[in-house]
C-alpha cells in the first residue's frame, strides 16, 4: 500500500437505475452502477489526484466483484477492501426523474457484507493515512460497524490527524430516532471539520439558526462547521470567523443525489491544500452544483484538470474572480447574515 492521503470506509453498493421515468415497478430496464456516499466521496477526492484508500466489506458474488472493479479504475486503493463468503453485497434499485425531483430509491442492504464491518477490520497502514473522512451511515448499519467508526475517529484524532465528519442521516436504519440523534452528535464530536445539512443540523441540535447549529458543534469540540443550505449555498463558521457563501446557480437540474457528497469533496480537498475555509466552502459549492447536472451519485465529480479550469484564469494562471463561483462574505464579529432567500441569522 503507497502512502495515503485520504481513508474512507463505509459500505458501497450495487445500482440499477432505471433507463426510463416512472414507477420502479414497471421498468424493464436498469443500468448497472455503484452507489454509497462514503464511496462518492473517495472516488471524488481520487479524481482530484488525492491517494485515496477505501475500508469496506462486499460479497463474494458478481455484484462485489463488480463494485470492487469500479472503484479500482476510479484510482481507489481497494486493497482492503475484505471478500465475505457468508454475506452478499448489498444493492439499491433508483428511478429516473426527468423534473430534476428525487428519486425513488429502495435499498436492499439488510445483512449485506458491508454490515459486517468491524473494528478487526482496521489494520495498522490505515491509520497512517493522511486524514479520515467518515458519514454517519456506517454506525447506522450494525452494532460492530458503529463500534468501528467510533474506534477509527477516534484513534485517528488522537494521533493527530484530520477528521471530517458529514451525518448523512438515514432515519430508517436506525432503532429510534433518539438513538440516532445521540450517536451521530457522539460521533460528530470526534471530528475537526462537520458538514450537516440545515435540515439534519436542526434535527440534531433542536436549533433552528444555521449559526446556533454551529455554535453547537463547535462547543462540542469542532474546529470548523459547514452547514449545506441547498442551491442557496452554505453558512460556515470557525472559532475564529464566520461567513455565507452563495450558492452556484444551475439551470437544470438532473439529479440530486449526490449533492452532498459533492460538497464534501470541495470542503476535504480544499482544506488539506491549505486554503482558507471561505475558499473551501465556496469549492465545495461548486462541486456540488456539478453533482446534480449528472446523472448519477458520482458521474458529475470534477477531475483535478476540471477543478483547474474553473479556478484558475487559463491566461494569467491566477485564481479566479470569487464571484464565478459564489461570493464569500466574511465576518469577524456577530452580526446578521443574510443570503439569497434565507431569514436573517443572528450570531
């Protein structure tokens, strides 16, 4: 295994999307493709020229070889990627919407290999990695696999390393809604950088204000939190500064899925390149914005070269004006902050 930049784990299905709109139950025909939000994200971060490692479980059948091939021609390091003879890989059917509304997803990933992980399945060389990106859907999917996700925060925090930490509720894999509100925040104090949505911030704090949400995690012992505020844009808040940042506009949109994970990507690759946390949300906005003109949870992830163009003026090699891609605005002192179509947030 070569050096690692990035570790990521989770649980990366099989997919078999729908070619045609309508109910699921009458399509005849599916394209096959790989689905997992912990996945898209690595495959994101791979795309831009990161060494990316994933940790995960599938079965010893055709769909496990099949996600195992993808990942690999994505640039994965699926070395530790673990083949169970005893549990198959788990799959989803998605439908098409040509609206640009959500699709009609049915998951069918009970038992599944992934659901196995557990902390045996660390080995040493992961924990060298670079930085850890973990979601809340891995502790969703088993007692050992949360047992896991707590284990690898928490070791990789305290040797120093970077964490970045994304809810990602699914409310359907857990007991309780209670339950799933006290793991995810246990879990999201183990890491430096948080990236709720607004809809799961309030779930999970009880606060309304995107600032209040932040405050929250921040005092729970985040460096940094971003809060995803759809095709408004984001909030973000440090200890030092906070700021909004407006989202890139997009005139049709194909698929949402994926969006998040897009944002994701931004917030990571940005951060470890050492860019300020303003520059770090306003990248991930615009990942973001590609991930829903794509067909697909990861077809519309940048390539570096991709990234490259759309930052940098080709002609003077100088970053580009902040305004392509979504203003900033940053304050240094509580105020209110007001984005496009947002109420006022008191800080």
């Amino acid at each position: 295994m070569s050096e690692i930049d990035i570790l990521s784990f989770g649980e990366t299905m099989a997919m078999l999307v729908a070619e045609q709109s309508g109910d699921l139950a009458k399509v005849e025909h599916f394209h096959k493709r790989i689905a997992g939000a912990d996945s898209n994200v690595a495959i994101g971060l791979s795309r831009l020229s990161f060494n990316v490692a994933w940790l995960s479980r599938v079965g010893n059948d055709s769909l496990g070889r099949f996600v195992v091939d993808t990942l690999a021609r994505e640039g994965l390091d699926c070395s530790q990627v673990e083949v169970c003879k005893t549990h198959p890989t788990g799959f989803q059917f998605k439908s098409r919407c040509d609206d640009g509304s959500d699709p009609q997803v049915e998951y069918f990933r009970r038992g599944s290999a992934a659901s196995h992980l557990s902390p045996q399945s660390i080995t040493p060389e992961l924990l060298n990695a670079r930085h850890l990106h973990a979601t809340g859907i891995p502790p969703a999917l088993s007692g050992t696999a949360r047992e896991m996700s707590f284990e690898l925060m928490t070791r990789m925090r305290n040797a120093g390393r970077s964490v970045s930490f994304d809810p990602n509720l699914r409310p359907s894999l857990w007991a309780s809604e209670r339950e799933m509100i006290g793991e995810i925040n246990r879990l999201a104090a183990l890491a430096h950088w948080v990236l709720p949505g607004l809809s799961e911030g309030r779930l999970l704090t009880g606060f309304e204000d995107p600032a209040d949400i932040a405050a929250f995690y921040l005092d729970q012992g985040a460096e940094a939190v971003a809060i995803k505020l759809g095709p408004q844009g984001a909030y973000y808040r440090t200890q030092l500064d906070q700021g909004f940042v407006a989202g890139v506009p997009v005139t049709h949109v194909v698929d949402t899925v994926g969006a998040g994970d897009g944002f994701a990507v931004g917030m990571i690759s940005a951060l470890l390149e050492h860019q300020s946390f303003a520059e770090a949300v306003r990248r991930a906005n615009w990942i973001g914005s590609r991930a829903v003109q794509s067909r697909g949870d990861m077809e519309g992830l940048p390539t570096r070269a991709e990234l490259t163009v759309e930052f940098m003026d080709p002609i003077a090699g100088k970053p580009a004006p902040t305004g392509s891609c979504g203003v900033a605005t940053v304050f240094e002192t509580p105020q209110t902050i007001v984005g496009a179509g947002l109420p006022a947030m008191r800080t």
